[in-house]
C-alpha cells in the first residue's frame, strides 16, 4: 500500500544540486515530515549524477522521494513517485514498470491537464501560476484555467512562483498541494518555509 500523496513537493534544479550545502538544506527541509516529497530533477545531470542525487534526497525518511522524468532512475533508487513531462513517456508506460509510483504530470493548459486525466495520471503538477524567474518566458496561467483543471478531479500541485502569502488563494480554488524551488531552497530558514507553506495549506477552521 502506497503512502499518502505528499501535499509539499520540493524541487530541485541545476543550480540546487550543484549547492556544497545540498545535505545540509535537506536535512532542514526533512523536518516537514511525510507531508514533503522531495524531487530529484536537474536536466543537465548524468545518469549516475542523477542516481547520486536520488540517493542524497532518499536518506532522510519519512520525507518521499520523487524523481522527476528519469523512471531508469526512480526505479534503481525506490522512489515512491515519478513526475512526467507532457511530452515524457506515458503514463501507462510508467505504471508497467511499477505499480505502486505515484505517476504526476506536468501540465501548463486546460487541454494538457484533460489528457493527463485521461491517461490516468495520479496527480498533475501545474503552473506556472505566478510569474517565476525559473521559467521566465512563461505565460501564468489565469485562476480561471486553475479552477477548470481543479474541477477535472485529480488531485492538483500548483507550482510557478508561489509564497506564503499565495497558498490560500490557490487553496480556496481547492489545490491539493504546491510545488516550489526558490520558495524552499533559497529561504534563509528552510525548515520554516516548509512548515509555513504547509500551514497555510491546512483548510481553516472558522
């Protein structure tokens, strides 16, 4: 039986494997517990600096690691999701190789996110929601387009741009989660920004 699905998702990129203090940025952000999945994503690496990245992410449990794009990868270090392009290989594909992945997908329109479903993707990571220095060539999606892919029934991961002081917009539009890089692995305090994301996810109670 699978774990939950992390509501959390820290991504890495090109620039963050490359940080001398990587583990030490990690083991902070670990804190959040089992609501974090942490992403091994960086486009330039290798095979084996994928692999190896994999492995650093994997050691700090009960935090989950995904792999994004790579299954070769998810497969050699027992990851518990793989995130897929628009464009990766299919999902029914990715479910062969093992059955127990939470298999994402990345999707930037209505239609994109309709095929996705259609495909039986587990959850759909969307965005760019805000404009974001990550992808600065990016249109944002509107609110309303985030509102109609939320309606299609898989559990959505908001990513593009996001702060603190964003989540309960996308929350009350009824995301399940966020997906963030500079949000987490630039805070001065990244252990904080984790819980104070995660916070403001949490459904008020008036």
């Amino acid at each position: 039986m699978r774990p939950p699905l992390p509501r959390l998702h820290a991504i890495t990129d090109d620039r963050v494997v490359r940080r001398p203090d990587l583990d030490r940025v990690v083991s902070r952000l670990a804190t959040a517990g089992a609501d974090l999945a942490l992403h091994a994503r960086g486009r330039s690496l290798t095979g084996r600096e994928h692999f190896d990245l994999a492995v650093r992410l994997s050691a700090h449990p009960p935090t989950l690691l995904f792999v994004n794009d790579r299954l070769d990868v998810a497969l050699a270090s027992d990851a518990a999701g793989v995130q897929l392009r628009h464009d990766s290989l299919p999902v029914d594909a990715a479910r062969g190789l093992r059955s127990e992945w939470w298999i994402g997908r990345s999707v930037h329109s209505l239609a994109e996110a309709r095929d996705a479903v259609a495909h039986r993707a587990d959850y759909l990571v969307t965005g760019p929601m805000y404009a974001t220095t990550t992808h600065p060539g990016s249109t944002p999606l509107s609110m309303d387009t985030l509102r109609a892919i939320v309606q299609l029934g898989s559990p959505v991961i908001a990513i593009g741009g996001i702060t603190v002081n964003r989540v309960g917009e996308l929350r009350r539009l009824g995301v399940y989660g966020i997906a963030a890089i500079r949000a987490l692995w630039d805070a001065p305090d990244s252990a904080a920004a984790a819980r104070d994301l995660l916070a403001e996810l949490a459904e008020r109670k008036s």
